[in-house]
C-alpha cells in the first residue's frame, strides 16, 4: 500500500509536474528537505513555495523507476519509507540520468494516508563534515551546508527515524566515528558515560555471545557489496539487552578511513513475540517439553536423514487415582517432576516430548546404543518411583515404558504401533519396560 501512495506522489511530482495533486498527498505537517542550502521546509506552506519556484525552472517531466523499495511499520499507523529511484529527464539534447534515494514518513490522517516527512539525496563517497545524509541532487545542488544549517538537518532527520544512528571504523573493535541522542537513549547512557563504558568501540556495546557472528557477518555483506543488515544484541547501561536490527553502509571518511553508519532499530518487542509465538507453537506449556506435534516432524526429520535409534512411549501408572485423590495441582506437580527427570538424564541424546495426559515419547537417534538408552529409560523409571512413593506412599505411582527399535526405512507410525504394544504389555506389570 505505501509502495503505490509514494509511486502516486513521484507520478504527480516527477512526470506530471502537477502542484495541487503533489500537494494533496502531504500532510499540513510535512517536513522536507531538499537539494541546496535554503531548501528546507518544515510545513506545507514552505514547501508550495518551493515547489513552485521548481515547477517554474524546471517544467520539464522527469521519468523514474523504483530499483529497490523497503517500508517498516511504526506502530498502527505509520510507515517508514526507504526507496532508490533512477531518475531521467532531457536537458537540451543531452539525456540527464540519476540514482537517488528517498526516505520518507508515511501516517495515516483523517482524509486517509499522507507523507509526513521526504528527503532525497545522491550517494557521496566520501563524508565529510558531518554529512551523514549528503544534499547533491541533480543540476541544482550548491554549495555544502554551514554547520550550523548542517546541524539542524540532522535534528530534523533524526526524528523521523525510527531507530538511531551510530558509526564506526572498519578497524578492530569498530573505534566510534559519530552517534546521535536517539542511540544514546536506546543505550541508556550520556556520551561520557558510553565513552567510559565502551572505550568508544563499537563492539563493547554488542552482546558478547553475538560479537562474533556480528563481526564475520558484516565482514561477509561487505565482500558482496557496501551495505549490510543484521539483528542482535546490545547491551545499554547496566546491562540491559536490546535486541536491534542494524541497517548499515559503507563509506569513506574525509581521512581516507573506511568506516560504517548504520541505523539501529528497537525490535526488542518484536522478538519478544516471536520467542512467545515459537514458544507456544513448538512446546508444551506445563512441562517444557515438546509437545507431540514439533516431535514428530523432528522424529520424521530425522528418518528422512536415514537415522536409526530407539524409540519409547512411557505412561505413568495410577495417575488418575492421584488426581482423584490429591487434585490436579498434584498430578500437575508430578507431570512437569518426570519432565525434568527426562530432560536431566536424557540431556541431549534423546527427543522427548509429552504426548498429552500422563503419556511421553522419547526418540534417542544413534550414536545412542540400545543398552544404554535402556538403561537410562530404567534409570528414569527407578528415580521416579522412589521419589512419588515418598511423597505418596499409598497410590502406588509408578511408570511404565514401551520400546522398538528402529529398523530401516520404518515411518512414526510404524514405531509407534509398535511402541504402544510394548507399553500395554509393559502396563500389565505396572513399572516395568518392554521392547
């Protein structure tokens, strides 16, 4: 949907050359920067004083075609907007060509969607004084920005971001080149105190355990171009980990220096679900354990791999006289104490998951011998009737198991057909194991 309203805007701006339809598509609070010093507009009124001063030198229609689009939603109902557009138009007899990028603020209003904020400009290869986001636009661009204008664009910028911005050097450890305030906020320090904290190298505020994926990451983007993107961790004042997905360039400083700026977005929320999403999808909720439906897509995952091993379905004995007797929250109790008996002593030689009820699966793939996944699938049982007789003497708690063995080209139903027969047989003497 923003990919159609922004081509919309550049078919009226561009190739129209249409005032009121380009016009009708920005917000009264529109903040625009354009390609020489003066041309910066902080509401509608300056920018149709603009347009028209432009309209009247340039009448022309220049054509454009979007050569990359990428939009990032902001809350319910705004879009961040990044676009690399080819312009070309004709200057006299000569054909005028041009690659430039556009990022922009899209929100929705009471009349419908409307761009809030542009700013167009052309890659420079060199940054020099500042110039994070270099104003060389087509024919008309001038002279560089003061300071102190230099300053104020990059105020404006910055809030119609949605992360921050920090550079560093392409030498060890990422030595700081520039951050602004929204990165500090995010990192919960002053500049001194990160200064302090970080001995101003990038690579002290990544999570250690992400360092190096972070490094050979950008290290191998970097071989197949001069952008990157990664997510990760950071770790902001006292401690505090943010996840962060990390948009970065390549340039080249006014020393000569390599060095990188990148935009660092906030995801932290984002991750959160995902983890709770695959949390609910792959796990059960009581015991921690796969739940029947993600074991048995790795159960097949790894038959399809050509995996033999040994296969267990167990059932606890008696159980529905301990919820009769002692109530769910009990029975709840001894469900998630089995769990972690499994996972401790199975530790990963095994897939486990509870099946539903009182009923697990386990899966140990080979190296894991037969003998020793029998011995611990006894170990397990012994462990688990000594600890429920203790607690409850008189229901005779235990658990019985039934086992096969793996042979070739058997599927998931098969073992388990087989599993099931054992363990009713095993059922037959309660707390026994049968394969």
């Amino acid at each position: 949907m923003m990919k159609e309203l922004l081509h919309t805007f550049f078919q009226h701006y561009l190739e129209d050359r249409n005032l009121n339809a380009t016009l009708a598509m920005l917000s009264d609070q529109i903040v625009s920067i354009g390609t020489g010093e003066q041309e910066i507009a902080k509401n509608k009124e300056e920018l149709t004083d603009l347009l028209k001063k432009e309209f009247q030198e340039m009448p022309g229609s220049l054509h454009f075609q979007f050569t990359e689009y990428q939009e990032t939603p902001v809350g319910s109902e705004g879009y961040c907007i990044f676009a690399r557009i080819h312009v070309q138009f004709e200057e006299g007899d000569d054909l005028i060509e041009m690659d430039t990028r556009f990022t922009g603020v899209a929100g929705l209003e009471k009349d419908g969607w409307k761009l809030l904020s542009l700013h167009m400009s052309t890659s420079n290869q060199v940054q020099e004084d500042q110039e994070f986001f270099p104003l060389r636009y087509g024919r008309q661009a001038i002279a560089k920005m003061s300071s102190e204008s230099s300053a104020r664009l990059m105020e404006l910028v910055s809030k119609s971001l949605p992360g921050g911005i920090m550079g560093g050097y392409l030498e060890a450890g990422f030595p700081l080149y520039t951050i602004n305030d929204r990165m500090l906020e995010i990192l919960g320090y002053t500049y001194e105190e990160l200064a302090a904290a970080t001995d101003e190298k990038m690579m002290n505020i990544i999570y250690e355990e992400d360092q190096k994926r972070v490094e050979e990451s950008i290290s191998q983007q970097f071989l197949n171009g001069n952008e990157y993107e990664i997510e990760y961790r950071i770790v902001g004042k006292g401690g505090k980990l943010t996840w962060v997905n990390d948009i970065g360039k390549k340039i080249v400083t006014e020393d000569g220096r390599e060095a990188m700026i990148s935009i660092m977005t906030d995801i932290s929320d984002r991750r959160a679900r995902e983890k709770q999403l695959i949390q609910e999808a792959y796990y059960d909720p009581l015991t921690g354990l796969y739940n029947r439906k993600k074991a048995i897509s790795l159960y097949k995952e790894a038959f399809a791999n050509g995996q033999k091993g040994t296969f267990f379905i167990c059932d606890i004995d008696n159980f529905k006289s301990l919820n009769d007797t002692e109530g769910h929250i009990a029975g709840d109790h001894v469900l998630i104490f089995l769990a972690r008996l499994i996972s401790d002593r199975t530790k990963e030689l095994a897939i486990s998951a509870r099946l539903g009820g009182d009923e697990y699966m386990l899966f140990f793939p080979s190296p894991t011998e037969t003998e020793e996944a029998v011995h611990l699938m006894k170990s397990i049982q012994t462990t688990f009737a000594a600890a429920t007789k203790e607690a409850y003497p008189e229901l005779s708690i235990s658990l019985s198991v039934g086992g096969v063995v793996r042979k070739e080209n058997e599927d998931f139903r098969s073992l388990y057909r087989q599993a099931d027969t054992a363990l009713y047989l095993a059922k037959h003497q309660k707390g026994s194991l049968q394969i």
